[in-house]
C-alpha cells in the first residue's frame, strides 16, 4: 500500500471519528485512556504491519471523538446564555447573509451584535423574523428592540444544535427594527445590488413559476416559488435540485468544464473559465460560508480534471475536508450544505469514472453523456443525505430524478449565461431563453406527473445513522470492486 492510500485511511478515519462523536459521546479521560492505550500497542506490535496500522487508524477515528468532545467544552461559555432568555432587551448588528423571504416573512442573520441595554457584546449570530417588508439588505447594520430566545428543538429535529453550527445562538420574532445605517458602498452593497438586478431580470426573461425555479438555482432566492410547486418537489423527492449547494456547484463547474473542452478551448483556458464560473456563481448567492466551502470542494474537482488526474483527487478532498472539520466538527452533522458538497465531489471523483469506464462505447461529441454521468454519480452519493434531511421519499423519484437531473447543469449554466446576456441586451436574453423555459417547463411537467402517483410515497422523519453507514460502505464496497474488474 502507498504512502497517499495510507493517508487516505487515516484521513478516512478522523473523519469516521467526528461523525461518531457527534452521536455518541465518551468522556474526555477515557478517550485519552484509550488513546494511550493504542499508542503502546503501535510500539509493542511495530514490526507487524498491518497490526501496526490497526491501531494507528483507532488513534485517528480517537482524535476525531477527541475534537468534537473538545469543542462541547469550548461551548461551556457560549452556552452559558441562559440569562438573556426571554429577555427585552436592544440590540445591533449586521446583516451576515441575503435575508431570506418566504411565506410572506423576511428572515434576518445579523453578525458583531451589541447588546444596548447592557452595554456588552453578545457572542454569536441572532436570528431575526419579522414581516416582508421593510426590505432589508447584506451588509446594513438594523437595531432591534424586542425579546431574545434560545432556539428550541421541535419534531425530533435538534434544531438548537443546527444553529450553534453556524454560531447562531439567539432568535427574535417580530420585534421594532430600525435601519441605522444603510449599506450603500462596498462589496456587500454591490453584491446585494447585483444579486436584486440579475432576479429582476430573471422575471422579465421567463414566465412563472419557471422564473422562479431559475432565481432559486442561480440566486438561491426561493420567495416566488408558491407552495403547491414546493410542495410537487418535495413529493418526488427532487426539492434538492432547486437547494443550491456543492453537488450543483460541482456538477456546473465541470459541466462547464467539459463544453468549453468540447468547443476547442485547451484545458487550462477551460480550468480558467469554468473557476470563474463558480466564483460568479458564489457572488450572486451572496458569499454565504456554506458557498465558499463548496467552492473550495468543486475548485479541487477542477484542478484535477485540468492535471488530467480526477480519479487521484480524492485526496485532496478528504483531506479539505478534514481540514474543515478540524476547524468546526459540527458540520458533519449540522451542515447539510457540507455533506452535499463532500459527498457530491467524492461521487464525481469515484463514481463518475465507473460510469465512463462503463459507457466508453457510446458516443459524447456534445458531452451529454459525460453531464449525465457526472450528475448521477452525485446523486448516488449525496441520496441518503437528501433523504435524511428532506424527510420524504418516493420510490419513483430514482425515475424523475433520472428524467430531470441530466437537466440540471444545462438549466444552471443556462440561467447564469442570460443574466450575463440580460445586462447586455434584454431582447437577445429572451430569445436566447426559448430552449431553458422549454427544458424547464418539461421538468415541472415531469414533476408534477410523478406527484399525481399515490403510491409509493414515504416517510423518514428519523432516519437511523446506521443506514447512512451501512449504505456508504456497501457503496465503497461497490466501487472497490468495480476498480478491480475493469483494472
């Protein structure tokens, strides 16, 4: 075994080691035992290999448990919070991320928070809802008077948790806002301002709910999709198309990879245009640090294809992610933003290239074929994240995903290119647009057809841990032996 596959499995390990922890935990002292106790065992077995790396990988998924325990203790302080519980109290801050409109309400996160009434900062984020309107944008600094309250969990999902992932510590309903000072300059103001433009041209290049499906895969703004098209998506299982996270970003950068190699591009000008696609990409979403992580996972996609070595990049996204990790280990459990983007690229990285090993015979002059593989392949590997995290399945929805997600990249790339073309010239943005509002009515259709079926429909509130595991390792198992055969 090499050097690369032994830190594959150590890094494979630690990471085992977070995803334990965050389930399960063991008392600090014990780890520490145990630890010990395996490090003996490396010296006293050192001549038997394989004994030898054994108790090194327990070391490591150790070092994981070890993290996330350390980081419950980090939060003692920060959970110290009870005291501001319920209470009035006037406060201050910025606006951290694009608020986020939905149902007729406006959903605020607001960063570097005073407290007024006490005259003292207060640690973490706060999680703003008020009504739709006054509109408010990234970068504003609001002061809200009203009562603050520690998250509660509700229907067995730990929502308190999800939130101290994001340092989001505190939620305010309804409470007096005042604008203090208006972000009209800078990055954030130009950000929001860009983001505002490319939705409204978005509504005059297509019709509804098309336009609406287009904001929320390019703009992440989901306010004009109505309920009962949420409600087609979420029964068929494919409401993660229209959730942007790495797995799109992956799939788009190397889609558009692969077109502009198609065309004649050589593959450093493709690697080039295809990261500035992604970096666009994350500008109009608004540089959430859910994005940025997926950038990072979906930009090391891409420099393998341009070195021309995919199949050898799983490295260097295990050890990204550990990286990640290291830094916050809740968010193998909390992010689902991390897991689609980790899963999503590790698939393209081991799955895809099984696929193309497979269907090498078939023709891909256009590179269809080779989108359609790569957005499979993420499906395969992010499905039970999606499952656990949207809380429904339906036995049909592997055939409209099949149906539809080939699509995708074409929607997506599609839907950045006429926001480009929109600023240019309006008219040429809505001719040009016939083609995605024909694949995008095709798709609702399809959606909404497999939405009628009854049967097959069901439910996974609390999907057990164990059948995450159990269908990650038949997959590896798979893909080891697919590796075997077609060596």
């Amino acid at each position: 075994m090499t050097r690369s596959k032994y830190f594959l499995l150590f890094c494979i390990a630690f990471i085992f080691g977070i995803f334990f922890g965050s389930y399960f935990s063991i008392q600090v002292w014990i780890l520490f035992l145990l630890a010990g106790f395996s490090i003996a065992l490396v010296f006293l077995f050192k001549k038997n290999k394989k004994l030898k790396v054994l108790f090194l990988l327990l070391i490591f998924i150790l070092l994981g448990f070890a993290r996330v325990e350390s980081e419950k203790l980090n939060k003692v302080d920060i959970l110290k919070i009870d005291e501001l519980n319920n209470k009035e109290i006037s406060i201050s801050g910025k606006i951290s991320l694009m608020p986020e409109i939905r149902n007729g309400k406006q959903k605020i996160i607001i960063e570097d928070v005073k407290d007024k009434t006490n005259d003292k900062e207060i640690k973490g984020k706060i999680i703003i809802y008020t009504d739709r309107y006054p509109e408010y944008d990234l970068g504003d600094i609001i002061e809200v008077d009203g009562k603050v309250k520690i998250p509660e969990d509700f229907e067995g999902f730990e929502y308190r948790n999800y939130l101290l992932a994001r340092e989001i510590y505190y939620v305010m309903y309804y409470s007096d806002i005042t604008l203090e000072r208006e972000n009209e300059s800078g990055f954030y103001a130009q950000v929001s301002k860009l983001r505002k433009q490319s939705d409204n041209l978005i509504k005059k290049i297509f019709f509804q709910p098309q336009a609406g499906i287009i904001s929320a895969m390019t703009l992440a703004i989901k306010s004009d999709i109505n309920e009962e098209v949420l409600e087609t998506f979420n029964k068929t299982g494919t409401r993660h198309i229209i959730a942007i996270s790495g797995m799109h970003m992956a799939i788009v950068g190397l889609a558009l990879m692969y077109i502009l190699l198609a065309i004649g591009l050589n593959r450093n000008h493709a690697f080039y245009f295809a990261l500035l696609g992604i970096i666009f990409f994350v500008i109009l979403v608004g540089f959430p640090s859910s994005a940025v992580r997926a950038m990072i996972m979906a930009s090391l996609a891409l420099l393998a294809e341009r070195i021309g070595r995919l199949k050898n990049a799983g490295n260097a996204i295990v050890f990204a992610g550990v990286l990640m990790l290291l830094f916050s280990p809740n968010l193998l459990r909390y992010d689902t933003g991390f897991q689609l983007s980790f899963a999503a690229v590790l698939g393209i990285i081991y799955i895809f290239p099984k696929f193309d090993l497979y269907f090498k015979k078939y023709s891909d002059r256009l590179k269809i074929k080779t989108m359609f593989l790569i957005t499979i392949s993420a499906q395969i590997a992010t499905l039970p994240i999606i499952i656990s995290n949207f809380g429904n399945f339906s036995l049909l929805s592997v055939f409209a995903n099949i149906l539809i997600l080939p699509f995708v990249p074409i929607v997506m790339l599609g839907g950045l290119l006429l926001i480009v073309v929109g600023f240019a010239n309006l008219s040429v943005a809505q001719i040009l647009a016939w083609p995605i509002h024909f694949i995008l009515f095709y798709q609702v259709e399809v959606i909404k057809i497999f939405a009628s079926f009854d049967f097959g429909y069901l439910s996974f509130e609390n999907l057990s841990i164990w059948f995450i595991v159990i269908y990650y390792l038949i997959l590896v198992l798979l893909i080891s032996y697919k590796s075997k055969k077609y060596k």
